[in-house]
C-alpha cells in the first residue's frame, strides 16, 4: 500500500496530518510523507497452539523455569510477539474464581 499524507508541524511541536497540501501559518512547516507499506503487514497472524500433555506429566505439582521459559521462547519465535506466562497453582484459581463469582 502506498500513502501520501502530509505532515504539518508548528514551533510548538503540535502536529496534524491531511490528505492534501494544507495552509499553513507563519510558525508552521509541511512535509510530504510517502510512505510505502506492504500488504503483509496488514494480515493479522493467525495463532495456533498443538498442545499434547502426556499422562505422566500429571505426576509433578511444579513447572520448572525451563519448561515455562522454552515455551515462551517457541511462541515468541514462531509469533514475532513478545509473550509472557504465568504458572497459577490450581488453589490461587479456585481462590481467584470464588472472588469473581462474589462480586
């Protein structure tokens, strides 16, 4: 996509944008901006997730770091996203989902 906008600032640093030459006052300059964009950044990434949790993986009440931190990492190179995680113990959730359910 190509746009051409122009970009009007004055000496007080207030700016605005329009689609043609505008007039402007003594304490103002314009500049033509001509902007190129590709398409692609425009496409909104589709995020999908394959999640296969083995029955031993039942077993341990802790995630380690390590896990948390190579699933972040995957998410975040497959996405270009940044991603942060939380590990919520299963009684922090129940706590949360009763104090949602009283308000």
């Amino acid at each position: 996509m190509k746009v051409k906008k122009w970009l009007t600032i004055n000496s007080r640093g207030a700016a605005r944008i329009t689609q043609g030459k505008p007039s402007i006052t003594w304490d103002e300059i314009s500049i033509l901006l001509d902007i190129n964009l590709p398409d692609a950044l425009f496409d909104k990434p589709r995020l999908e997730a394959k999640i296969e949790i083995p029955k031993e993986a039942a077993g341990p009440e802790t995630i380690t770091t390590e896990v948390i931190e190579n699933v972040k990492e995957a998410i975040e190179q497959a996405t270009g996203l940044t991603f942060s995680i939380n590990v919520i113990k299963n009684e922090e959730m129940q706590t949360e989902q009763k104090g949602k359910a009283g308000e």
